[in-house]
C-alpha cells in the first residue's frame, strides 16, 4: 500500500521527480539523516518541492543523472531538515544556479548529466571551495565492492527526512555493459546521486533507477568506467576548470 501511494504521487508529479525511475529500497529502509556538504539537491527553482541530486567533483564541475533536466536550475547545500514533508530551503549563500554542459538520457546505463554550477549571486565564491569536492575515477568497481549513496530522497514515514539528504551503504553486486547493480537504499529524488566507494572515497558510478524490493532485487547506476561519452564530458568540464584558472 505504501509503495503504491508513492508511486501515485510520482506519476502526478507532485514531487517532480521522473516516476518512470523511481528508486527503491532494499529489504528494510536503513537510511540515515546526512550533512554531506559536497552533495547538493538540484531544484528547477525556488516553487518546487524536491528534484534530485548532483554531487561536485571540482570547484566548478558536478554531475548527476540525465533525466533529472528538468531540476537542474540550483543547487542547494547544506539544506535543513523538510517540515511537514515539505523542503525547507538553505541560506541563500548555500544556494548555486546551474549550467547544463551536457545531459544525456536514453534509458538505463545511457542517463548522465554533467554540470557547471556557477558562482554564489552573494558571495561570488565558487561551491566546490566553499563545499569541497569528491574526486572521480575512471576504475571499475568490482562485486563485493562497498558503496556509499547519499541524495534527497522521498520517505514518507518520517516528514523531517522527506526529500532532505539521507545516506546508506551497500554492495555491488554486479555489472552488465555500462550499468552497476547494487543493494544501497534510494528513492526518488536519488536520482543523480553520486556512488562513492567507501574505501577509496571516489565517485565510481551515478545512480539512476531502482529495482530493490522488500524481499530481493537490486538497483542501478551508471557507470563512469564503461561510457566514453560521459568521461569525455567529465574530462572537458575538468580541464575547462584548470585551463581558465
């Protein structure tokens, strides 16, 4: 009953995220609250109540998910608790206008966005010297791997939690072409979050579409290693970033 409400929710559009991914839990819901001030929620603009994820991976560069375009307007960081299920906004030098470099969505495996996110209109500063940055690697993950997600996703049982940032860890465990297949909790609003190995802190895949249920399955993320086009964006946004230093 539960799922099947979210889901109603979803295909409205009351949350803005893409109900055609909707992400889900493994087993029993084993996130926790999080302050990761690195990973951001990404908004179309200041009347939507939740979107997705993006995650820097420089002072200027972030990426997250291609289908969650729609939402990609700001970036808030360290954003406070929801109230009532509702998004309770930052302070406005925590929250960054986007730039699309390069969105890319044809379904699972080929759903990727890279992002410039633009100076603070307040401060001027950038967000990955303020938020700091994760770095990217271009390795495979292997199974067994333990990975860490951390995005705002939906959780209707707690409203503080709704759509506010939320991490858990979990295994790989499997891969298939560009998609890597894991046990880490999600919902909607995950989308775009950042898979960070938990043993050597870098950013090995983004995560895209659930497929975990109460009794088994697994969801899914979008490989850095195995898409040519995405490290290719990656690498530009990088060295754009250096050669204008």
């Amino acid at each position: 009953m539960f799922k099947s409400i979210m889901l109603s929710m979803l295909l409205l559009g009351t949350y803005q995220v893409n109900a055609a991914n909707n992400k889900s839990i493994c087993g029993d819901d084993d996130r926790v609250p999080s302050f990761n001030p690195k990973v951001a929620r990404a908004i179309g603009d200041m009347n939507q109540n939740g979107g997705c994820t993006v995650t820097m991976i420089s002072k200027t560069c972030a990426i997250s998910a291609g289908h969650c375009k729609s939402t990609f307007g700001l970036a808030e960081f360290n954003t406070p608790a929801s109230r009532n299920g509702r998004i309770q906004h930052p302070a406005p030098e925590d929250i960054y206008p986007i730039q699309t470099i390069k969105s890319v969505y044809n379904g699972l495996g080929d759903d990727w966005a890279v992002l410039k996110i633009l100076p603070n209109k307040i401060t001027g500063k950038l967000a990955g010297e303020e938020q700091g940055f994760y770095t990217v690697t271009f390795e495979a993950p292997k199974a067994g791997d333990l990975i860490r997600i951390t995005g705002y996703g939906l959780d209707r049982s707690q409203g503080d939690r709704n759509l506010a940032q939320q991490t858990h860890y979990g295994e790989v465990v499997s891969m298939r072409g560009n998609v890597m297949y894991h046990i880490a909790d999600t919902m909607g609003g995950n989308s775009g979050s950042s898979v960070i190995n938990e043993e050597t802190q870098e950013i090995v895949a983004i995560h895209t579409n659930g497929g975990c249920t109460r009794n088994g399955g697994n969801n899914a993320a979008n490989m850095l290693s195995q898409n040519e086009a995405l490290k290719e964006s990656i690498l530009a946004c990088l060295g754009e970033e250096i050669a204008n230093q």
